[in-house]
C-alpha cells in the first residue's frame, strides 16, 4: 500500500473540514488533492505546508503502511 492520508483526513474531520478546504487553506492544486485521496506521492513542499497549517508533524498527517504478504502460489 504505501503512504496513507488517513491521519490527515481525520484531522480534517475533526476540525470540521473538508477536503476541498485544503485547496483554499493551504493553497494546494486540485491534481494534488486527488492524489491525497488516492494515497499517491506527494512533493515535499505540499507536505510542508499541510505541517506549517495545521502546525503538526509529518507523522501526524501521513503514515506508513506496510503492503500484505502475497499468497504464494503451490500445487495443489
């Protein structure tokens, strides 16, 4: 799987806001925006200015998450 947004989807929720506020808030593109949504890289400096608005961490708006093990395939 890779990166995860969901800790900063939650702090929106918890904030009360929405996703498209980070367009206006932050000042990120909508490209940008779907990729948060589909959990794809970001750049470095949209990272940046996620952490200087919601003065957080990077760990507090994205987390890590290890893929699952394939199944390997075996005769029956």
């Amino acid at each position: 799987m890779g990166i995860s947004y969901n800790p900063l989807f939650k702090l929106l929720i918890d904030r009360g806001l929405k996703k498209s506020d980070l367009k206006e808030l932050v000042g990120i593109s909508l490209p940008t925006l779907a990729k948060l949504t589909k959990g794809e890289p970001i750049s470095g400096t949209t990272i940046e200015k996620l952490c200087r608005y919601f003065d957080c961490q990077p760990g507090d708006i994205m987390e890590y998450v290890k893929d699952a093990p394939k199944a390997k395939k075996g005769k029956k």
